[in-house]
C-alpha cells in the first residue's frame, strides 16, 4: 500500500484505542486507514459528513451529532444532539471535560460533556496570552520606510506620552534603543541611520517594534 507520496506503508498501529471521539466532516475521508492495523479498537464513536474511509464497525455510529458553533468559537453538541450518555467502555482517568467540569459516570462522546453548569476552563483570548507587544498598547503604524542606510517609521501617537522601540537582527534577543521616545506630535516619527542603534547592519535583516509605555 502507497501513501500519498509514493512510500510505501508497511508499519500499522498496533494495539491502538479509539474511542468515544465525535468527528464531522463535509468534504475528505473521516478516517484514512492504508492498513489493517493489528487488534485496534474502536467504540462509542459518533461520526458524520462526507465518507467515513473504512468499514462501518460496531465502535462507530454514522449519524448527525449536531454539533453548532458558539460564541466562544467551539463547534458544541446541541441538546439535542446523540452525543449524550454516548460513551462507551471504562476509561476512569477520564474524569473532566475541555470545560473543566466533572464528567458523570455516563460519560458524553466527545470532549464536551453537555450540563448546564459555570465552566472552569474556556479559551483564551489574545488579551490574556502572548507577549505585551501584542496588545491594545501597540500603536497603529501609518508608514515604514527602510533602505540600507536608513529605517523610518510614523505612528498614531498620544502627545506626551512615551513610546519604547526595540530592534533585532535575529528576533532572538530584542535590544532597545537608548532613549524612549516622547511623542511631540499626533503622528510621531522616528528615524535609525545607524546612530541610534550603533550601526546597522550591513547584511541580513533588522526588525523593530514599537511600544506606548505606561
């Protein structure tokens, strides 16, 4: 058997678990086996969409789980949906949903265990992950402008308020420039030809990035 590439599979699974997962699919193969993997498993299974791949088994129910995207950007089980009480078999370590809630003794297929209850966990916004830089205190940029000489850029500034710039040649250590600066103007410039940020550098590429200070 071939895979995609042209190499040949010849190294099943073996002894391998699939159980209680929901999956919907509107276009590929749910499943893409190449080979018969040796005593695998599957059950409490819900699939649904375009063309499960394998043989239908006994650990696999084709049918509509009904799932709709909430607010918070996760396709969720309605009410409704086949998913609940699904879960087949004992898995004991599995005792909390992507939520955070306890999950009862019958167990919802899927990761999601529909109750009506405040959720411990939920997805994190980019105001709650990732550097400062990324965040409501990075000004909007007007122009850039860079030659081998010379980099200047403009930016929508607050009068007054001052505003940290840091450089890297390898985006692996940031330095920052000596002296903040102080914006004089709505729309603030500043200029490296060299002299703020000792040289610049004479192959490669330099980044910037730029900061209101609180």
């Amino acid at each position: 058997t071939y895979d995609e590439t042209g190499e040949v599979t010849s190294m099943p699974p073996t002894d391998c678990v699939i159980a209680n997962n929901v999956v919907l699919s509107r276009r590929d193969d749910l499943v893409d086996q190449r080979v018969v993997p040796p005593n695998m498993l599957w059950e409490g299974n819900i699939m649904y969409g375009n063309n499960l791949g394998i043989t239908t088994n006994n650990g696999i129910q084709w049918i509509d789980p009904k799932l709709g995207l909430a607010t918070d950007g996760f396709w969720r089980p309605a009410t409704t949906s086949p998913v609940k009480g699904a879960a087949r078999g004992s898995y004991s370590y599995v005792t909390n949903d992507i939520d955070g809630q306890l999950r009862p003794v019958l167990k919802d297929a899927g990761c999601d265990e529909l109750m009506a209850i405040t959720t411990v966990s939920k997805p994190l916004t980019s105001a709650e992950v990732g550097p400062a830089w990324i965040s409501a205190s990075r000004p909007a940029l007007q122009t850039v402008s860079a030659t081998r000489q010379r980099f200047t850029m403009k930016w929508n500034a607050t009068v007054g308020a001052t505003y940290n710039i840091e450089y890297s040649d390898a985006m692996e250590t940031w330095k920052p420039i000596p002296q903040p600066v102080s914006a004089t103007n709505p729309v603030q410039t500043w200029t490296d030809d060299g002299a703020q940020t000792g040289g610049l550098p004479t192959k490669g590429s330099r980044l910037y990035r730029l900061q209101q200070m609180p």
